[in-house]
C-alpha cells in the first residue's frame, strides 16, 4: 500500500502515543540517555495539524465509507484541547503570576531562573538544551515535546501510513514515548506529581512554606481524565473497532474494558515507589548531582561551590530536606479533639494488617501511596509480605531519629522498591476482566468495612480516601456502574473528596479563548460554545463537524500566533484572573479536607458494597 501522508492520516502520533502496545518493561524504555542524540520541538510544531482536522481528515458524512480518516485514528483536535483547556499548557504563567512573584519574595529566588529548579516541572526546563526546530518556549509551559518525546526521528515519519505498524519498541527507539503503557505514563506523570530527584523536580519545605500548592494525591486514571484527555480511550476509537491479532498487539487492545482500572491499579505501585525512591535518592549523600538533588543547599546564600562541601551541608540539612517528601498532615492538620487521627493511630495503615506504628511525633513519609496498594495485590493474587516489610524498615528507621535516619532510609527505600517492581511485574502478568475487577473492589470494600484481627476497623485519612474513591469511579464506570445504589454512592463519595477538582474550569476556557482569539488574525469568538460543547464530549463526530464548519473558529486557530499568545497570556491581568480561579478552587479543596467525615466515608462504602452484592457490613 502507497504512503499516505498529512492530507489523510496525520495525527497518528497521538494514538501511537497514547495506545501503543506495552511488550517492554518501562525500565528497558526509560533507560538514561537511550535518547541523548534526539532534539525536541516546540508546541507549535504540533499544532500546525493538530489545531483541528481539515478537509477529508474529518469524519465522512457517508456512512457506506469505510475509507480511513484520520480522525478514525486521533482527534487532531490535540493542540487546541491544551493549549486552551489544560493547565499544563499555564505551567509557566503560574510562576509570574502574583503567587509565583510572592514566592520569589520570600524565597529571595527569580523562580524563572533555571538555577531554582522550578522550569523543571513548569516548563521542561531541563530539556531545553535539547531543543530543535524554534526551540521550546518556556512560556508555552509543560508542552508536547514534554510528554510524548523528542520528535526530531518521528515528525514525519509518524504522519505515513506505515508508522501504525510499528510496534512501541520500534517506536520508542526514534524517540516517541510509550504512553499507552500504564507503568511509563505513571512514571512520568509522578515526576512532577511527587518529584523526582534524578531529573531535579523537588518541592522544598520552604517552597511550600512560600506559599506553593500542597502536591495533592494523584490517581493516575483519574488524574489523566482530569488533565483533562486529549486524547479518547481505546473503547472510542474507531480504528480499533474490530482489531485484528496485529493490530491487538501493536496497540495493546486486549484489555479495551479494563484500561483506566490498570492504570489505577499500576499508578498505585508506582506512586508507592517513586515516594520511596525519591527519599533514597535524597538520603545518597555520595551523589555527584547537587543541584537536582538538594534546592535546599544550592539556593542558599551561602551555598559551597565544591561537591564534597554541598554533600556535607546536605547531610547536616537532612530534616529539613526529609521535610519535603514527608506528610505533611503529621504536623499541618486542624487540632481536634475527639478527632479521627487518635482513633486511627500513627503510622502506616494496611488494612486488615497490625497497624505499623510510628513513635509520637515522628513524621512518616507521605503515606497515602500506600492506600491503592492492596488493590494492586489483590488483582494480581500477590501477597503483601514484601511490600509490609519494606514498610516496616522505613518505620524502623523514622523510629531512629526524627524523619529518618538517611542511611537506613535509603536501604529501607530501596528494599521497598524492589517489592513494588516484583509486584508490577505480576500485575502486568496478570489479565484484567469484569470478574477479577469485581473481586478486586469487592474484596478492597471489605477490607475498610469489616473490622480485622484486631476487632478495629481501619480508619483512613483523607487523602487516602480520596484515592479509594478514585478507584472506585474508575472501576465503577468500567464495570457499567453495577447496581444504580453503588453508581449514586460512589457519585456522592466523589463530591463528598473532591474527587474532580476543577469547578472554574468553563470560565477558565472562555478566558484563554478570548486570548487565543486577541492572538490570531480573527477578532470574533463567537465559536466558544461550540468549543465548550465539543470539549464536554471529544468522541462526539457531530460536536466537532459543527465547530470545524464555523469559519471564525478556522481563522482563529489556524492564524494563531503562538509567541502572541504566550504573551497576552503572561499580561498581569489575565494572569491574576486565572490566579483567582485557581485560588477559588483550592479554597473547595482545603474545604472539603477539613470537613473530611471517616465515619461518611465508610458509610458510603457499606452502601456501595451493598449494591454490588457484598454481604459486608
């Protein structure tokens, strides 16, 4: 078959992206430097055909055409969805924006400056030495390039015919990381989401002092809903409609029903392990690297210049640099009394399990990674004796000393990741359908509303709650709900933990719309409910056939001036008034956090585990 380029298949590099096969481990994908010689390109070269499809890259309007289109494939709406409605793409305008300057200020730091390390996470920072074609802007924030790879082997190559028959492997030799893949998206997503020290993505204590966000948990399947997608889930897409074995191979459909629930379930292993892993990298006092490592030392005044010098510091700074990877609910939470926290106890909680006790006053690392993890092992039939002693010699070791001893917190941290790769690889293994989804969340609600060995019931906090509610709407959807009872039970619980964070996120849209339209050559935005009514359903062919057809929305996103926007979108006040609507929306966060009820939340879990058939109590 003849090649067929941009006119009617372009954008296969978000579903090659997004859906590819996972045969390799994401170690053999992720190996340092595998990329080194590669060279990434702005945003902007992606949206010179992702802004939106064009001519007979739309869905056909003749149903008896069953000739491909490359909406079929992808969206080609990938641009436009974040550059207007994700906020990755304002990673950047939060640093110059009136938080951002506060920061500055009482950090005594330019937070715009690489040497801070903030770039890093807000705007690919650490990639810019590697950029090619235009350069990556660092006002376009955390972009493409961050995400799917370096594009300078793939750019056109991905636009043929033949790039779809490529497995992930082939694929991610030129450069193109392996989203489809639930261990990889993890990865990365948690490098910012929880820091990752090898690539200098940490959150100091005093950042947060400052007045930077508390990093909330992160449900990897829900958290990538929320982004929100740019992308559809397997069971929309066309093209994957009646998959062939090739096919099925290359694009990892074999689990099309069950995709956001792995994701979840590896997400939590993940999450658990990059948590340690960033206090074992950070409790290496022999690493060469500390200016990724420690923002601590190498932001202070009197930071040394030589390595040995900066080692030294770092070690005598340890429980300020512990503090930043700690839980931050040991010492920040409201002083109540009766309150939950005497009932449940201090330490780290499994349940069914003894509680894993902690002296008073010792914080633990941040312990709702551990809240997802039974339900990991209990789909893959695991058993939990590995991952319980990884978390007793973390114990053991916080018992020491205040926030840890570095030594035993490294060997301790590393013992514990070695649990959760064994346990991923059995994970993956294992085959996801209704029946193992069913037993995973029934036997899970079982575990938080039957008392265990000890007669107690086991008393989460809330951002482990958060995290089982998560689960428990992705699963729930996957499973078609269940009974309607556990589908308004779990609907409730989500409201209830602020499960869908983004309650601004329309007016939000309808900001950044009308600078998209002050930077291009159109001056109508007449389009922005058409826009909206797409976004509220990507899958939807007619949403987007009536958008694509009004013409101001044509002019407006293809004469889009990508440096313009940037600009008008970093002006002071367009900056304070997405500021607002970030604030508004954290003040519902703190909110719903105090007035999280552990005695609400497993009432709502006996009634879900009712309408699923548990006999539970």
């Amino acid at each position: 078959m003849s090649r067929i380029k941009f006119n009617s298949l372009h954008g296969l590099v978000i579903a090659s992206v997004v859906y590819l096969a996972f045969p390799m481990t994401a170690k053999a994908q992720e190996k340092k430097d595998a990329w080194a010689d590669f060279k990434y390109q702005s945003a902007a070269k992606c949206g010179e055909c992702h802004a939106l499809p064009k001519g007979n890259q739309l869905p056909s309007d003749d149903a008896a055409n069953k000739d491909l289109r490359a909406w079929d494939v992808v969206l080609m709406t990938e641009y436009s969805i974040w550059k207007t409605h994700d906020k990755h793409a304002q990673a950047y305008a939060v640093l110059v924006g009136p938080r951002g300057k506060r920061m500055g200020e009482i950090l005594g730091q330019d937070v715009t400056k690489q040497e801070t390390g903030c770039l890093n996470c807000h705007a690919m920072g650490n990639l810019a030495a590697k950029a090619d074609i235009g350069g990556l802007d660092k006002l376009d924030g955390v972009s493409c390039a961050g995400c799917h790879g370096p594009s300078s082997k793939w750019l056109g190559d991905h636009a043929e015919f033949s790039w779809r028959k490529k497995t992930a492997a082939q694929k991610h030799e030129l450069g193109m990381r392996d989203l489809r893949d639930p261990e990889v998206r993890s990865t990365l997503c948690v490098s910012c989401h929880i820091g990752n020290a090898g690539e200098g993505k940490v959150v100091t204590h005093a950042m947060f002092a400052a007045g930077h966000p508390p990093l909330p948990p992160i449900e990897i399947a829900t958290f990538s809903k929320n982004e929100p997608q740019h992308w559809r889930d397997p069971g929309n897409v066309p093209f994957f409609k009646n998959a062939d074995a090739e096919k099925k191979k290359n694009y990892h459909l074999e689990e099309v029903d069950f995709f956001r629930t792995r994701l979840a379930l590896v997400g939590a292993l993940v999450s658990l392990r990059e948590t340690v892993k960033l206090a074992a990298d950070r409790a290496d006092f022999s690493n060469k690297n500390p200016g990724l490592l420690w923002p601590e030392i190498m932001m202070g005044m009197n930071a040394p210049k030589e390595i040995k010098a900066q080692q030294e510091q770092a070690k005598a700074a340890w429980p300020e640099i512990a503090m930043a990877h700690s839980d931050c609910f040991a010492c920040h939470h409201d002083l109540k009394y009766p309150g939950f926290r005497q009932v449940r106890g201090y330490g780290f909680h499994l349940a069914q399990r003894p509680l894993l006790r902690v002296s008073p006053g010792r914080p633990l690392l941040r312990s709702w990674p551990t809240s997802l993890v039974e339900a990991a092992l209990i789909a893959s039939e695991t058993p939990i004796d590995e991952i319980e002693k990884g978390l007793n010699a973390i114990l053991a070791s916080n018992n020491e000393r205040p926030f840890g001893n570095p030594e035993t917190i490294k060997s301790a941290s590393e013992q514990l990741v070695k649990a959760c790769d064994a346990a991923l690889a059995k994970l993956k293994a294992k085959k996801l359908d209704k029946k193992n989804v069913e037993r995973t969340i029934l036997e899970l609600l079982k575990l938080y509303t039957k008392p265990g060995p000890d007669g107690k019931l086991i008393t989460p906090d809330y951002e482990s709650a958060r995290q089982l509610a998560s689960l428990l709407e992705v699963a729930g959807e996957e499973l078609n709900g269940g009974r309607t009872g556990a589908v308004a039970s779990i609907t409730e619980l989500s409201t209830l933990l602020n499960i869908h964070p983004y309650q601004n996120r329309t007016s939000r849209v309808k900001e950044v719309l009308d600078v998209t339209v002050r930077a291009s050559r159109s001056d109508k935005s007449d389009f922005k409910d058409d826009f909206i009514s797409y976004l509220a359903d990507i899958s939807n062919a007619n949403n987007l056939v009536k958008l694509v057809k009004n013409p101001n929305f044509l002019v407006t996103m293809i004469t889009l001036d990508n440096a313009k926007f940037n600009s008008e979108i970093n002006k002071a006040g367009v900056i304070e008034k997405l500021q607002k609507f970030d604030d508004d929306e954290e003040v519902i966060t703190l909110k719903s956090i105090s007035d999280y009820d552990p005695d609400m939340f497993r009432k709502k879990l006996v009634e879900i585990s009712g309408a699923l058939g548990s006999k539970g109590k």
